[in-house]
C-alpha cells in the first residue's frame, strides 16, 4: 500500500512595503544652505561677497584717517557689499529652481512646497547670520592691523549696531527671496528688486506730495537708522511698515505663486 504526500505548499510573501519618511527641517535646510553654492553663479557670487567686505577694510586702511580706523567703522562699512549682494543669492536660491529645472525633483522628494520655501528663509537668514559673524570677524582683523599701522584702534561697539546691522541683512536677503519667488525669473527679479525701491526713493525726493509716504514706504530712509545706534519706536515703526510692503507682501505672495504653480 503506497501513501502519497501532498507537496508543500508555500504562503507567497508580502510585497515589501516602501516607507518614506518626512525629511526634517534642519535637513532641508542644510540642503538648501548647499544649494546656495551648488550653482557656479552662487559660488562666485559669495567668492565676490567675500572678497569685496575685505575690500571695505583696505580701503579704511588705506586711505581713511586714523581716527576712522576703529572696530565700529570697519563693521559699519564692512556690512555693505553683503547688504547689496546678499539679496541676490536670495533671488538666486528660489529662481534656480525653475531656471536649473530643478523644481521637479525638489517637489517630488518633498512634496509639501511650503516645507521647501521655509527651508530657503530660514537658509537665507542663516547666511545672514554667517556674513554678520565674517563681516565683526574681519572687521576685528582689520583692527588689529589699523591699530599697528597707527590708528585710533577703539573697540568699543554699541550692542544695538551688532544686532541692527544683522537685522539689515535679514530685511534685504528675505526681500530677495520674495522678489524671487513672486518673479520665478532672475533676470526680471535682480532688475526689479533694484529698480524698483530706487525709483520709489527718488519719486518721494521729487515730488513733495510723497515726502510723508516716503517716510513710512521707503525701504532706503526706513533701513538708513539702522547704521545708527539705539533706534528709536518712531524708526522701528517706519521700518515695520515698509517691510511689510517690501518684504511680507512679496514673500506671501510668491508663496501662493509657487504653491500653485504647475512645474513641468
């Protein structure tokens, strides 16, 4: 009497299930912050920044009295070519997105746009930071130097001129990176970026109907206390509303373009 076996049979395996965890915030940032100098136009532009606030203090060095080589004029001076140039790596890091056609993969890997535009500012406000931080840095250098070469050599720095001048920085790099994400173009943002705030200041020098508008909208008056120290509530208020117009509005706004924009 033969018995026959029935063959095993065997339960198939699930298919494996692929998890994709949300990316962090300081991990998105920190790509963001690579990003800044991923690009040629980037890097050279912070090789630029660089080298134009060590610049800023040879020429305090040599060719400003003594009396002018202190801490404090080398910082104030210093803050220029980063205040001016900074905003422009801000256009840079929303608009290279779409210029690179790089937004794809951007918003593929991290579908939340909103999360991306966030990492951008707090990117951008990072490297604010970094500028202000090289900028004393350097600015200490040149001192020593200036003091060695027979300048006045003072340290002395009001803390509201430290703290003003990195608030300058974060105002214009986060009016970049409005600018940027409203235009969604370089060219058209860098232009309109400058254009813009300078016809308004010199229409509101021209026309005496504009003098008290310019006073409250006018981004080149409202900042200029900040090089000064200890402002008082009447600035900080100006200041407040025109960085609402300049800065808030923008970035809001470019936040629901880019949230809404089709990217192909």
């Amino acid at each position: 009497m033969t018995t026959t076996t029935k063959p095993a049979t065997t339960t198939p395996a699930a298919p494996a299930t692929i998890t994709t965890g949300r990316l962090p915030m300081a991990r998105l940032t920190l790509v963001e912050l690579r990003k800044l100098a991923d690009t040629r136009a980037g890097f050279w532009l912070l090789v630029v920044i660089g080298l134009a606030t060590a610049g800023t203090s040879a020429i305090i060095l040599g060719w400003s009295a003594d009396q002018e080589m202190t801490f404090e004029g080398f910082f104030a001076f210093g803050l220029l070519p980063s205040a001016v140039l900074l905003p422009v790596l801000g256009v840079l890091s929303v608009t290279s997105e779409w210029s690179q056609r790089t937004a794809l993969s951007t918003f593929t890997l991290v579908p939340t746009r909103g999360r991306v535009l966030i990492a951008k500012v707090t990117a951008g406000v990072l490297i604010a930071v970094a500028a202000t931080v090289a900028t004393a840095a350097l600015s200490a250098v040149a001192n020593v130097l200036g003091r060695a070469l027979g300048g006045d050599g003072a340290w002395h720095l009001d803390a509201s001129l430290l703290w003003q001048g990195l608030l300058l920085q974060v105002i214009f790099v986060l009016m970049g990176i409005g600018f940027g994400a409203l235009l969604l173009s370089t060219p058209l943002a860098i232009v309109l970026y400058f254009a813009l705030p300078m016809v308004w200041t010199i229409l509101g020098e021209m026309i005496k109907g504009l003098h008290t508008a310019a006073g409250w909208l006018d981004l080149n008056v409202t900042t200029a206390p900040l090089s000064d120290a200890d402002m008082t509530g009447n600035e900080y208020a100006r200041l407040a509303v025109a960085t609402a117009v300049w800065v808030l509005v923008p970035l809001v706004a470019g936040t629901v373009r880019v949230l809404r924009r089709e990217v192909t």
